[in-house]
C-alpha cells in the first residue's frame, strides 16, 4: 500500500507541476490582432488623363481632310444645318454636354484639330485603325466603334460649325 501510495503522490506532483502556474503561454499561429507591417506603402500613380480628356490639337487624324482654316466669325446658317444633321444622325450616341455611348462634343475644337474632327466624322473605320488617339477612344468607350454616316464633306462640316457654338 505504501507503495501505490508513493507512486499516487509523485502521479498528483507530477501533474501539478506539469499544469504549472498561471502563466498563459501564446502559441504561433493565426491572430485576429492586427499587425503592423514594415512595408512602406508606394506612392498613389498619378491619374492617367482618359482620351476623352486629352489635349491634342497637332494631330489631324487620317482622311480626306489634310487641311482646314476656321474663320474667327461662326456662320450662323451652317450652325442651324449641322445641328440639324447632328440632331439626326448623331444623337442615337452623343449628347452634347455629356459621355454617352460616344464622347460629348463640347468643347471638342479645345481638345482635337478641326481636320481631326472631320476625319472621325467622314473616316471613323480608318480612324480607329490606324490613328492612336481614335484606338485610345474606341477602348475607353467600351469598343463601341464610331458609326459611318455616310456625311458628305459640306455636312460633316456643317457639323464642325455647330460644335464650335458648343461651350
């Protein structure tokens, strides 16, 4: 009996010891506790102006017109004509002071040559193909390509003349 005895005592100490105090010991592994990390965060990109935004006015596009003088004075009979054939064959796609399907007109002439402008109005396929900022507008307006209206030149510049009484 003295013996079992001895072996149930040093069983209990040995458990005791083995439980230890009531120090709490942390285990490496997952944690809710946030951490701080020693990576620094890299500098925000600057913004990368859209197409739509982008300022080019040496580019004249690809097309017939090569070349367009604009006269200081907006001819008032040629602004009623190309916003009728604006109103007619543009707006399923464009409104004027706002992204649609197509970009918005206003203010077109601060931001593009006026040969450009005719070009994408007579030559869109061509455009897209093979002038960048055409293919850069084609992407930032979903792939929606430029419908050709057939216009003739007297028309798509009647059209250019609306777009410069639009501010």
């Amino acid at each position: 009996m003295k013996t079992t005895l001895k072996i149930l005592t040093t069983l209990l100490i040995v458990l005791l010891i083995s439980c230890g105090g009531k120090e709490e010991k942390k285990k490496a592994g997952f944690s809710y506790d946030k951490k701080e990390t020693t990576e620094t965060k890299a500098a925000p990109k600057a913004e990368k102006t859209p197409p739509s935004k982008r300022v080019d006015l040496s580019n004249k596009g690809v097309g017939p017109i090569t070349s367009l003088e604009l006269p200081a004075e907006i001819d008032q009979n040629m602004v009623t004509h190309g916003a009728d054939v604006y109103k007619k064959m543009c707006t399923a796609c464009h409104r004027a002071d706002k992204k649609f399907i197509g970009p918005a007109p206003t203010g077109i002439l601060e931001r593009r040559s006026p040969e450009w402008v005719m070009n994408m109005i007579l030559n869109p396929e061509q455009m897209v193909k093979e002038d960048p900022l055409a293919k850069d507008l084609l992407m930032e307006f979903n792939g929606a390509p430029m419908a050709n209206q057939h216009l003739t030149k007297e028309e798509a510049r009647a059209v250019l003349e609306y777009f410069r009484t639009l501010k």
